[in-house]
C-alpha cells in the first residue's frame, strides 16, 4: 500500500519534525495539537507552522531542497486544532502519535485517535519511554497498533525503530516500514524490549563519561572530544557488532575482564562474547563472529570500510594532511 496522507497528533518538537520528514518525502501531513489552548489556540498553530517551515528552510541550506521548492513541500503540511482536525483524520492512511511521555496523556490520545480514523489504519507510538504493550490496553484495535520511535532531530536523523507487539499484524508493520523507506528513513526493528536498541545503548555510554567526569578521569571536554573523534567516528562507519568482529572478539573478551578487575562487574563480557570466545567464532581472523567473511573478499571490505572512515574525518576536519605537517627540528 502506498501511503500518501499521514496525520500526526501531537505537535510539539518530535510531532513537528516528523511533519517535516514526510513533507519532504512526497506525503501531505496533518498535524492535530489535541490541547485545549482557549485563546491562544491560533497563535500556537501558527508557531508550529512556523517551526516546521524553519526545519525544511534548513534543508535548502544544507543543499538537500532547492530554493524553488520549498513552498510545494511546505504546502504539504496542515496543522489543526483537535476540533477542526476530523476530516484530516479521517482521510489518514497512518497516524503517528506523538503526545509527550505521559501515560494518561498517551490514553486519552490513542482513544482520541481510534474514534477519528478507520477501523484498518495503522497507528504507530512515537514513545522512547513506554512499549507496545504497555500501551496496547489503550487500543481497541491492537493488531494495528505498533512503536515507531524516531531519534531527535526527527527531520534529520534516518533511523527509526519499529517495534511491535504480539497482538501486532505483519500489514501494520510493513506498511509503517514501507512508509520509512519511501521518505529516505532507515527503519530497523526490534522487539518490546525497554529501551529498544539506540536508547539502551546510549544510556550505558552516557551513565559511563559522567561516572569517569566524577571520577577525575578526565574533563568533560576531552571525553566529548574524544567521543566526537574516536569512538563516535568510528562507530558512524562500523556497528558495535561489526567492530567487534573487526578488531577481534579475544581483545574485547580479555579488556572486559580486565576492566571488570579494576571496575566492577558491570564490564562482564556478554553471555555471547564468551560464548563466540570458546567456539572460535572472533571475526575477521576466523571467518565468523556475529558476521560471516569470506576471504575472497575481505581485504576488499576492509579497504572500503577504512575509505569510509577516512571520509568520515575528513568531513570533520580531522584528518591532516601531509604538507600541513611541519617537520621536527
């Protein structure tokens, strides 16, 4: 199914960059703010509008919409008050909910939205903080209703993680993805599980340079920079499982215990890493880990890997070359 008419509810900053991803990609969008404003209702649509216009004048910046174009993809979004916003939800191919991270507030929003659209329309949670199926009593529905979190800034960032639940049909998932795609996300999924893949993540990172800032380790300028150069860089190029594969599943294995020596049992090498560690599954050097190479061909993969890289830094500034070096004396 192609979709072409999206409605969002919910239109703070995710709501409106997500407005701004669709407009973009070729889908007419409506965006419903479901509170009650009183007076102020007007102006507040207006500087959402605003907001969503200033996200796609950013694009012609960057070089990614041309100039003659904006006001078409502009012309894409309406931004509704709940009131006024039935006709838009009625004609909604998929409704993105994306109401701040409150689970009365989320209720009354997914009842709003279920007695708005048809009995068949997707509808995907915007949430980071609740699963499918904490919120699949909210729903009458629940085989059309799914997680599709997308990180922040939503109008910039490919990745989108789907999530569904066991009462979640295969045509509401794929239909969420084929929509992704079609606008230029990368879609990923993952199952209910908190945190979902980038958030858990990110969360152990981010816990670990305030512990080494409260530590004295180092200033927080240095771990940022280190951060932005090193570990983040690479990590653009090559995933965290890949990376493994890469350097070495032994050297992860044997820093893991050592760290867990002189930092505690939080630096444990995984079940799996253990596990890959006894059947000789390291990587590259075996042929296998959490990939398969073939040795035909893996000189040819790490040669575009480390050009990809380079790039990476290049783009950064990062990357110096030789004649900016000057010689020892």
């Amino acid at each position: 199914m192609t979709i072409s008419n999206v409605a969002i509810v919910g239109a703070g900053r995710m709501g409106q960059g997500i407005a701004a991803a669709l407009a973009f990609g070729h889908v007419a969008v409506s965006v419903v703010d479901l509170r009650d404003r009183g007076d102020g209702t007007g102006s507040y649509l207006q500087a959402v509008e605003a907001s969503i216009r200033s996200m796609l004048e950013r694009k012609v910046i960057l070089g990614l919409l041309h100039p003659t174009d904006l006001e078409e993809v502009i012309d894409r979004v309406t931004v509704v008050s709940a009131p006024d916003a039935l006709t838009s939800m009625s004609s909604a191919q998929l409704v993105f909910e994306a109401v701040p991270e409150i689970m009365e507030v989320k209720r009354v929003a997914l009842s709003w939205i279920e007695n708005t659209v048809e009995d068949d329309v997707p509808i995907a949670s915007t949430t980071s903080s609740f699963l499918v199926t904490d919120l699949y009593e909210f729903v009458s529905h629940p085989e059309r209703f799914l997680n599709a979190h997308w990180l922040n800034p939503a109008d910039l960032i490919p990745l989108v993680e789907i999530s569904a639940g066991v009462h979640t049909s295969e045509l509401a998932v794929e239909a969420t993805r084929e929509l992704m795609i079609a606008i230029g996300k990368t879609p990923v999924t993952c199952s209910p599980s908190p945190g979902y893949i980038v958030p858990r993540l990110q969360a152990l990172v981010m816990n670990e340079a305030a512990r080494m800032v409260a530590e004295g380790v180092a200033s927080a300028e240095d771990i940022d920079r280190a951060v932005r150069i090193g570990f983040g860089a690479r990590f653009s190029v090559l995933g965290l499982l890949e990376f493994i594969d890469w350097g070495g599943c032994d050297i992860l294995y044997h820093a893991s215990n050592y760290l867990r020596g002189e930092l505690g049992e939080r630096f444990s090498p995984a079940e799996l890493v253990e596990s890959n560690m006894a059947s000789g599954r390291r990587g590259i050097s075996d042929g296998q880990g959490f990939y398969t190479f073939d040795p035909l061909t893996v000189d040819e993969y790490q040669a575009r890997r480390t050009a990809e890289f380079a790039r990476i830094l290049d783009a950064l500034g990062e990357l110096p070359r030789y004649g900016d070096l000057v010689p020892a004396t």
